[in-house]
C-alpha cells in the first residue's frame, strides 16, 4: 500500500473502532521507555537495508515523534541520526536505478514520501522544542527561569544542525525524482514540497534563526529550488507572506532569502508575485490589522533595499495603496518608489519609458509632501534626501520642489520641519551650481552669456525675443524650422559649404543656449533657497532641540556656500550661546569653528592665525548687531576660548590690528578689533592688563568717542585683578579720562557722548581709589564750563531778566541745551554709580576687613567659648544694620545734604517743573531721568518728589520721558516698596498709554514686579490682560509669557481670574471692552486652568456670579467662560446644584449654547458609565431653555430698571459720575499742593468700592448670609 502524507499526524493512528484505515496505519505503539530498546535494532534495519528500511522502522520513528518532549535528549539524538544518515544515503535514490522500468515505482514513492515525512516531522519538533524553550525563559515577573539540561543539551545539539538537514534537503530534491511518478511531473510531488517548504517557514519563525544570516543562504536555496524546479513559485509566496504577516522578527530575514532566491535562481518574478498578494489585500483591511500591516509595511522596505529593479513591474498595484487609509502602507510603498528610482531610474541613458515611470514616481513623492499624515509628510521628505543624495533628481523638479519644502518649514509637526530643514540643507551641499552660491556672481555670468547669446543669434530672433518671452519647446521648435527653411535656400543655392556653415552655427547656438537656460536655474536656485533663511532663523527661538540644531545646520550651510544674507541670518543664532541645554551649545560652537575658526587647505602655513582673526572681525562687519548680539557674542567667544578654539596668537594679531601696526589696517578693523579684545578680556585678562598703555594711546582719542567707549570697557576688565586693587585718582587713566569727558561734553557733533560717559563714570568707581573726588573735579569742570566761575555761588542777581534763579542757582538762556543734558546725564549716572559702589564695592571691602579681623582674632584667642561664637554672630548682624544706617546716613548727606550732588539737585527740579521755560525734550528726558537716579539714593528724597514724578508720568507730552519714569519706578519699588504701593494704579495705568514704547516698558516693568512679589497683584491685573489684545505684537508676546509664567506659580493665576471676569465683564468701567476682546482674553487665560480642582472651583463661583449680572452681556461672558472648562463629573454636579443661579438666563440662546458647550466638553471627556449624567443634563437644559423662549415672546419690553438707572448701566437715564482724577488733569504745575496720593477716602469718593450693600459682614454670625460675588470695580482695599 503507497503512503500518502497526512494532513496531521493522528490521521495516521488506527482509528477508534478498532479498523484500519483506507492508508498506511501505525501498526505498534510504543511507550517512551521501548523506544530507548529500539534503537540498536532501528540503526542494523538502515545498516542493513539501506533507506527502504524506513518502511519497517516508521512505526518506530512515528513513535519517537509521539514521545518526542518526554524522551531524553540522548535518545532524541540516536534517532536523528537515524534519519539524517538515511536522508544521505537516499540523495543517490535516483542515481542507483538501473531501469526504471524494472522499479517498484508506488515502493520509491512510499519511500521517498515517508522519509521526507520523518525529517521534516524531526525539524518540526526540534524547532518547537526551541523556541518553546526561548519563550519560557522569561517568566511574568521578569524573573529568569532555570531551564533542564536536557532543553539546553537539545538547543547546542539543534543549532549545529539546521545547516546540514538544510543542504541535505537540497541535494536529496536536487535528483530526478519525478521520474517515480506517473506522468513525471514536477506537480506531482506538491506534497512532498508542501512540507520542506513548512518546515523552512519554521526555521524562519524562530527569531535566533533570523538572526544568523549564514543559515539564510541554505534556505534560500532550498525554497528557490522548489520554486523553480517544482514549480511552486505560488505557494513558495504565498508561506513566506503568511509568514511576514505572522510574524515581524522575520521581516528582514525573508528579504534576504527572497534576494538568495533572485540571484542564484534567477527567479524576477518572485517578487511581483509576492508583492501581487499584498496589494490584494483591501486598503480597508489593512486599516484594521495594524500588527500585520506594519510587517507588510517593514517587508515592502527591507524588500526595495535589497530587490529594487525587481518591483519596477509592481508599481502600478503599489500605486492603489497611496490612496489607502494606513499611513504604514503609504510610507512603505513611497520607499519603495525612493529605492526603485535609485536603482533603476536614475542616469542620463535611460529610455523614454523609464524617464516617463521615473517622472510619475517623482509626482506621488512630490504629492505626498502634503500628505494629510505627518509621519507620510517626514517619510516623504526623507526620501527626497535619498533621492538629492544619489543625484538621483532632475533639474527640472528641483524648483517646484524647493517651494514645496520651504511651506513645510512652517509645518506644525516638529518632524516634519526637521525633515524640510534636513532637505533644505541637502539642496545647498548638493547643487548642481557650484560652492559660491552668491547671487552677484550669477547675476553677472547670466548678463556675460546673455550677450554672447545675442551676438550668435540674426536680427530676426532678436526680434521675436523683445516681442516676448516664448515656451522653450515652442521657440526651439521654431528655430529648427527657420533654420530648415535657411538651408533650403542655401541648398537651393547650390552653396554645399554655407549649409554645412549654418548647421555648426545652429549647434553652437543650441549650446549657448543650454548655458543661458542653465544660468536662468542658478538664478532662480539661489533666489529661491534664499527665502528660506528668515523661516529658518525664526525657528532658532523654537523650545524644540531639533528645530533649533537643524536650523543652526542649514543657516550654516547657506554661510557655507554664500548665499546672499546668510551672514545676517547667522549671527541671529549667537542667542543660543546662552542656551540650558548643553547639546545646542555645543552645536553651535562646532558651528561656528567650522565656518569661521577653520582654516581652508589652501591657507598657506603660518598665516592660520590672521585667517582666525580676520573671520572674527569680520562677525562684526553687521551693522544690524544690537546690544543684545554683542553680549551673546561675548558669551560665545568665552566659550571658544574656554575649549581652546582661539589660539593665544590671535590676540596678539588683534592688538596688532587695533594699533594699526597690521599691514592693511583700517579705522573699522581697528574698532572691530578693540570690541573683540574686550570680550575676550573676560576670560583673558591678562592680556588687557599688558596692553593698558596701548588702550591709552590708540583708544581714549577725541575723534573716535565709540573707540574710547570700548577702550572704558576694556579697561574695566582690571577690576577683575589683583584681588581688588585700585589705582590712585591721579593715574593716568583717570587723567585722561576727565580730560576726554571735560574736552567733548560740549561738542555737537557726535551722538556717542553719553555712552561714553556711562561707560567711564563705571570705569572710575570700578578701578578708582577715591572715585568720589575724581567725579567731583569733572562735575566742577562742567559747571563750571557751563556756569562761568561763579555758577555754583548764591550771589547772583535775582532780577536779570535773561536768567532764572531757583535756589540760588542761576540758569543761563545762553547755556545750550545738549550741553546741559549731557550734565545732568552725568550727574544722574554719577548718582546711580555713587550707590552701587557703596552698597557693592564698600560694602564688601568692610565685610571683608570685618573678616579678616575676626580670623586674626580667632588665632590670638584659641579657646573661644560657645557664648563668644554667640556674641560674635551677633555682632556681625549689628555691624550689618549699622553699616546700612551708614550708608543710608551718606546717601541722605550726599543728596539731601551739603554734597556736591545735593548742592546742585535744586538745578535738576529747576528744569523739570518747568518744561514751559526748559522745552527742549533732551533736557527734560535727561533732567528727569537723573532726578529719578537721585531718588533712588534717598528715601526721604524719593519721598518728596514721588509725587512729582507721576505727575511728569501722567502729563508729560514726551514717550521718553514716560517711559524713563517707569523703568525707574521699577527700581524704586524694588528698593522702596511701601512709598511706591499706594501709587500702584498709575503704574497699571501706563499700559492704556497711547505710545507703543511706553506700553512695552510698562508690560516689560509689570511683569517683572510681580513674578518677584514685588507688587500685590490685584484688581488692576486686568489692564495687564488687556494687553492680549494690543495692536502690537510685541506688546501680546511679552503679555503672553508673563500670564504664562504667572501660571507656574501655583495657584496665582487661578486666583485672579475671577477678578479679571469682573472687571472685564462690568459695563461701566470696562466700556471699551467688546465681547469679541473678552472671549479671545478669557481664552487665553482659561487655557492655563487644567487641574481638575481649579476648574471645578471655577465653575461654582461662576455661577454664583450669575445672580449679580446686569446686563445680557455680562451672562453671556460668564456662560462663555464656563464653555472654556473642562466640567468632570464633580463640575457637572456644581452646575446642577447652582442650577437656580443661571435657570433664568437659560432663555438666552447664546448663554444656552455656551452651557450646553460646557458640557458638550465635559461628556466627550467622560467613561461610558458616566454619559448618561451629562446627557440627562443637556436635556434638561433643552427644556428650560424652550419654555423660557415661548414665555419670552409673551412679555412686553421692560424699561431700564431703577437699579441700572443707578448703576448708570448703559441705556440708562442716570447720569454717571466722573472719575476724580489723582492727579492734576489741567494746568501742567507738578508742584502745586492739589497733587494728593491716592487715600481710602477718594477712592469711596470715585465709585471705586462695591455697588451692593449686601456684600457687608453682619456683626451676628447666626443666621449669617452667604457672601454674594458682585461684578464691580475692585477698590483698592483687600
């Protein structure tokens, strides 16, 4: 009877009822214990008989295979041997027949049927008993578990193996044996293929298989023998796809058979069969299946880097998958266009069909760049960087491309703009145009070849190219017909050698041509590129690492290749030297030293240095640099210098140029020059204390006052040596010093006076020893310049009627203003320095002698009792406050006193309370702006004068002066807190100033007042809310960030917004606030509310505010910030509770809609089990809503009510009661007596306290009422 291989290995058993079945039956059933007595006898059988003796021992094998996981390993092994040994001695089944006419043909078929069977039952077993051991190892809780010696013996033994059955298989396939089969077809032996092919798949289940690529090759030669030999090309695919689909280990594994398959069996269309299965799954399925969609996904990948040019025929079903809804899918399948064009499409010998497939994947890459998917968008833009990379992209694509990837730049996924940028970059290190982008070179190369052009071309294309510009396909076509016609008629003519002429002219025109068009790209290139940097340098402020470290790459590849403005856009980048994060620091300075601190191959030797300190002059060639770019600038270059990328030589070429002693100097350079030395003397400064005479001579000069700034900030550098020495007040810097200020403080030919005159005043009390006396004698020298000799006495009389005396201080008419100015300037900053020195430098310098005597004393004294560490500590404390009484006591002498500053303060008030007489606004600005550095010496000065100051703050005409105060008054709350907290609101009044300046400085102020608590945040925080709203979008960026970090500090943010809803919301004095200005505010604010807590504490002190409303308006403000919260389950139960509160308002369509939005919100957010709360709510909401839109239509218009007459709300006839003001609204007098601070009295006085009586506490707390919230102004008080 012929075996036939079963479906399962119990068909084989004998069957319940005792029979037999129709095929070979197992006749003996062995237990595990009579399989290890078998052997010997199974091994003489094959011994003996060769491989026919696997008809008497199959019942035996069958057996080993039933018992096979109780058997130990050693009988495992025996029976293994068995089998191989009879697999090799049946490779020469075929070989050995004499006759095949004299073969028991259905004997060899049993034969060879039952031995496949066997070893590919063996191979299965073996592999499960494998990966069955792999899997257990780990256990749930992550523990290792010990396995049996006899599961690793089986794993060593197994491994060693796989090969040689593999190669076995092979050879034993390899034979004829189609021709035991009638008819000798290869089909016939589909069975036995069936299984070798399953017992490969099971290899590649097991994930150690995969990853063992010398086992790949075996496979692979075995499957590709089958599907050729055999022709099982179909079920070959169709394993291997099942097998990708189950499992994804085995993803790259099966790529790399499948490429084995290819190249030695030469089998192409494997490929399109395999791809042919995926693509019929429907898109749809895919979407389901996520695990088995990505193995597709991954194959389809790993497949077109292995096997490209083989899936050139797929590409038209690869195409359907672009329009599914996997975004997997889409990736894998753009892959695989991305490796086909590489490998197959790319050269300039293509054919036309390849040109054509190449151009449609072209299109689906450039399609997909605005996939709906922002990983389908990424993907496609890195294959687009492939694709640049192996110049694998035609010219023509280029341009349209580029605009595509620069909108991407702007994408909102941070994946995608990493991508464009990456692709941008690419496009600049890959162009076909050369290394110098510079659009000035093209520009000129274009015109050159234009003209050659016309000079090759007749008059009459001349003509057609002034009557237009023509499609290039269109005027080349003409050309050749014109230029047939021209032949022809030389032809015609018989003059062979004028033809001939004419047919080279048309050819060496053709190529000028091909130039101009080529010029025309680069053009057009490098404009296009070139609008990419300004998208690129606004991404350096990005909070993303990859936004900022991708744009820093592209803007240095565009300096790279010099295109146009990519210097200016560069150095946008020297912010990041202050970067936290260490990685984009170092980026940057990689950056940096790669374009400009890196000398080229072509630098001759020596000269390294120089290339160095040319490339550092020139970052400061910009003229666009602020201040804030040469501080970040500063930053960086101490952190070149710090990881030794500025060689000591450079410095040494920077005096150089700065003296004027380096071969082509100029006056620039040498300035250049002195600001590098200056930000470099923070790290070296040793090197400014060696050249103090070289910043002496070519520094502090008459005619260079920003080179003597520099050379005062230079020099400034010495505070940092000799642990605190200070030069005597007759060294020479000072001398020159007073001589540069006393020589130009009177000249009007320069803007730079006063930062000069910043910069030396800090550099005196930095360095000076008795800066003090040195100040004095340029103060003297000024007025005295100013005032003639007797300016500062009290002699002159008072009745001259050209000048004006104050305080015995006499004011010529003839004084000129700038001169004045820059005097008071001096004076102010004088002032501001005088308090720094003696609260920093005079401060530490008695600390420290304090110190140095308590140690000396501590050694005299070994033995020092507790009680005397006790006293000393205490002590120290007294010496403090005596040390500020001290200082307070100077300060007050020298301002308030008989000090030279105080002697001449009665000429600062002079000039700034009469801005009649004094109109120049530079003196003002500096009158005032000096008088408030006065103030902050004193606090009795500050006191006294504090009501002038906001009157000038009030009334001024000039945003300057505005602006200074407020800066200033910044100061003085920080030093001054309690004279400054009653004057609060006209701080908060500044940002409603008509200036945009003004506005900026008071945000700028605010924001920093509060964020340290250094103003009580109250009412007036809604003027800083308006600000939202601003028409200026710096003014909204600083809002923004304040209200943000606001956030961060706990509950503060949370705390005020009920404020803000009031007083935004009251018609009365938030009249200009229109309901569009609200939402978008509010939105903004409620966005920051993300506990659950907060949201919840919101919700409930909304709808108690329901009941105060008196007006539409205002309850449709409340019901909308209620639709910006997120309303949980607890929320939703306060909105229930406090139902009564708003039921009335529910008949208003807008309050309904944003309440239903509420908890629209709220349901969406919600567990199953929960939903039905919130939709029995919304219906409830529903009916309150319809009933109280029918009783509506029933009720007449009402009149204003008496309380809105009252309350003066708009529409009603009650005339409303203006605002006192504080300050003096009329005649500009600052110091007449009706200027009064703000008193609890005037602020009753102007309507500032509550319009409800019912807000007051009873006395009684029995039966006391709950406190109702009303919308109104906010008094003063708490």
């Amino acid at each position: 009877m012929e075996f036939c291989i079963p479906l399962s290995r119990d068909e084989l058993l004998p069957s319940k009822d005792g029979g037999r079945g129709d095929g070979y039956t197992v006749r003996d059933l062995l237990t595990s214990q009579e399989l290890t007595s078998r052997i010997d006898e199974c091994q003489s059988l094959f011994a003996e008989g060769g491989v026919s003796a696997i008809t008497e021992s199959f019942d035996t094998l069958y057996n080993v295979l039933h018992h096979f996981s109780s058997i130990a390993q050693t009988v495992r092994e025996h029976y293994w041997n068995i089998v191989i040994e009879a697999l090799v001695d049946a490779c020469r089944i075929a070989v050995n027949v004499v006759s095949i006419e004299t073969v028991d043909k259905p004997m060899q078929r049993s034969i060879i049927k039952m031995l496949v069977y066997i070893v590919c039952q063996f191979i299965d077993e073996f592999e499960s008993l494998v990966i069955n051991k792999e899997t257990m190892t780990i256990t749930k809780n992550r523990k290792t578990k010990k396995s049996s010696a006899n599961d690793d013996r089986c794993g060593l033994m197994w491994e060693g193996e796989r090969e040689r059955v593999l190669v076995t298989l092979t050879q034993f396939l390899d034979q004829d044996l189609t021709q035991f089969w009638d008819p000798p077809a290869p089909e016939m032996l589909e069975d036995i293929t069936n299984l070798v092919v399953g017992v490969c798949c099971k290899m590649l289940e097991n994930p150690s298989v995969c990853r063992v690529k010398d086992l790949r090759g075996p496979i692979g030669s075995l499957l590709g023998l089958i599907a050729k030999k055999y022709n099982q090309k179909q079920n070959v695919s169709l394993k291997l796809v099942q097998l990708v689909q189950a499992t994804d280990h085995c993803v790259s594994a099966v790529s790399g058979v499948i490429k084995l398959i290819i190249d030695e069996y030469d089998i192409h269309s494997l490929v399109t069969d395999i791809i042919k299965l995926i693509t019929d799954i429907d898109p749809q399925d895919m979407s389901i299946d996520s695990s088995g969609t990505k193995n597709y996904s991954s194959f389809l990948v790993e497949l077109s880097g292995l096997v490209a040019a083989d899936m050139l025929p797929s590409i038209e079903p690869l195409l359907l998958h672009l329009e599914g809804e996997s975004y997997i899918m889409r990736n894998a399948v753009l892959t695989a266009f991305g490796e086909i064009i590489v490998s197959s499409l790319t050269g300039s010998e293509i054919s036309m069909e390849s040109r054509n497939t190449r151009n449609l994947l072209l299109e689906r890459l450039t399609d997909h760049i605005h996939d709906v998917n922002a990983f389908v968008r990424s993907k496609c833009l890195q294959i687009w960087q492939e694709l640049f990379q192996n110049g694998a992209v035609p010219l023509t694509h280029q341009k349209g491309l580029l605009a595509l990837v620069r909108g991407r730049v702007k994408d909102k996924s941070s994946i995608v703009r990493k991508n464009s940028l990456q692709l941008l970059t690419i496009f600049i290190t890959h162009n076909p145009y050369g290394p110098n982008l510079s659009i000035g070179r093209f520009k000129k190369d274009l015109s050159g070849e234009e003209d050659k052009l016309k000079g090759m071309l007749p008059s009459k294309y001349l003509n057609r190219e002034r009557e237009g510009e023509m499609e290039g396909g269109e005027r080349e076509g003409e050309s050749g017909e014109d230029g047939k016609e021209d032949g022809k008629e030389d032809i015609e003519n018989g003059d062979e050698a004028d033809s001939a002429e004419v047919e080279s002219h048309k050819v060496e025109v053709a190529k000028q041509m091909a130039v101009v068009q080529y010029h025309r790209d680069a053009l057009d290139f490098v404009e296009e590129i070139s609008k990419c940097l300004p998208v690129s340098a606004q991404l350096l402020g990005s909070k993303l690492n990859t936004d900022v470290s991708e744009s820093l790459q592209f803007l240095a590849a565009a300096v790279q290749f010099e295109l146009p403005d990519s210097q200016q856009y560069i150095k946008k980048s020297l912010v990041l030297s202050w970067s936290l994060e260490q990685s984009i620091k170092d980026l940057l300075i990689s950056v940096y030293v790669r374009l400009y601190l890196t000398p080229p191959d072509s630098c001759p030797p020596g000269s390294s240095s120089s290339y160095i300190a040319s490339n550092l002059i020139a970052l400061l060639d910009t003229p666009t640099l602020t201040l804030g770019d040469l501080s970040s600038l500063q930053q960086l270059i101490n952190l070149l210098i710090k990881a030794g990328h500025i060689p000591k030589p450079v410095l040494g070429i920077l005096w150089d140029v700065f003296s004027g002693s380096f071969p082509g100097s100029s006056p620039a350079n040498s300035l250049n020059a002195l600001i590098l030395l200056t930000m470099m003397g923070e790290t070296e400064r040793e090197s400014i204390q060696a050249n103090v005479l070289l910043l002496l001579e070519y520094g502090l000069k008459i005619d260079n006052l920003i080179k003597a700034k520099w050379s005062c900030i230079a020099l400034q550098k010495l505070s940092g040596c000799g642990h605190g020495l200070r030069y005597l007040p007759t060294h020479e810097i000072f001398v020159k010093i007073s001589e540069l200020l006393l020589a130009t403080f009177e000249s009007h030919s320069t803007y730079h006076w006063s930062p000069l005159a910043e910069q030396a005043i800090i550099l005196i009390y930095a360095l000076a020893d008795g800066p003090d006396l040195i100040m004095g004698r340029i103060i003297k020298g000024m007025a005295s310049r100013l005032f003639g000799g007797g300016a500062c006495s009290k002699t002159t009389p008072t009745e001259s009627i050209d000048e004006d005396s104050v305080g015995g201080f006499v004011i010529p008419s003839s004084i000129s203003s700038l001169a004045l100015s820059r005097f008071f300037y001096v004076l102010g900053q004088t002032a501001k320095q005088f308090l720094i020195h003696l609260e920093v430098s005079v401060s530490k310098e008695r600390k420290r002698r304090r110190t140095d005597k308590k140690r000396a004393k501590t050694k005299e004294d070994n033995e020092v009792k507790e009680d005397d560490n006790d006293d000393i500590g205490l002590s120290g404390a007294t010496e403090d406050d005596v040390e500020s009484e001290l200082f307070k006591k100077v300060c007050d002498t020298e301002v308030c006193g008989s000090g030279l500053l105080g002697s001449l303060l009665p000429l600062l008030v002079t000039v700034v309370t009469k801005p009649g007489v004094y109109a120049s606004r530079e003196l003002q600005s500096s009158a005032t702006l000096s008088l408030s550095k006065f103030m902050l010496l004193s606090s009795r000065l500050c006191d006294k004068y504090l009501r002038l100051l906001f009157s000038l703050l009030e009334n001024s005409p000039d945003p300057v002066v505005r602006s200074n105060i407020i800066i200033s008054l910044g100061d003085m709350t920080i030093r001054y807190p309690n004279l400054i907290e009653p004057w609060t609101p006209h701080l908060y009044s500044r940002l409603r100033d008509p200036v945009y300046e003004v506005r900026l400085n008071s945000v700028v102020v605010l924001t920093h007042l509060i964020l340290n608590d250094m103003v009580k945040v109250k009412g007036q925080i809604s003027e800083m809310a308006l600000c939202l709203e601003d028409s200026e979008t710096r003014i909204i960026d600083r809002t923004k960030l304040f209200f943000h970090e606001l956030s961060q500090k706990g509950n503060a943010l949370y705390n005020i917004i009920p404020d803000i809803i009031s007083h935004l919301s009251d018609p009365v004095n938030a009249s200009n606030v229109t309901p569009d200005t609200f939402r978008n505010i509010m939105k903004y604010l409620l966005s920051f509310v993300k506990k659950e807590r907060q949201s919840e504490g919101l919700v409930e002190k909304l709808c108690h505010r329901f009941r105060a409303t008196r007006t539409e308006q205002q309850s449709r403000d409340l019901a909308f910030c209620l639709s910006q919260l997120n309303v949980n389950e607890r929320g939703l139960r306060k909105l229930h509770e406090n139902l009564p509160c708003y039921q009335g308002l529910l008949s208003d369509t807008e309050v309904y809609n944003s309440l239903l939005t509420a908890v629209s919100k709220g349901k969406k957010l919600a567990k199953g089990d929960k939903k039905p709360m919130y939709e029995e709510f919304e219906t409830k909401l529903a009916d309150i809503h319809h009933k109280g839109s029918e009783t509506d239509e029933n009720i007449p218009p009402e009149t204003p009510s008496a309380l809105n007459k009252e309350a003066g709300v708009p529409g009603s006839t009650a005339k409303r009661a203006g605002r006192v003001s504080l300050l003096t609204p009329s005649a500009y007098n600052p110091l007449e007596d009706s200027i009064t601070g703000p008193t609890l009295s005037s602020a009753r006085r102007t309507g500032l306290t509550s319009l409800k009586k019912d807000t007051t506490k009873k006395s009684s707390r029995k039966g006391r009422r709950k406190k109702v919230c009303v919308i109104a102004p906010d008094s003063d008080e708490d």
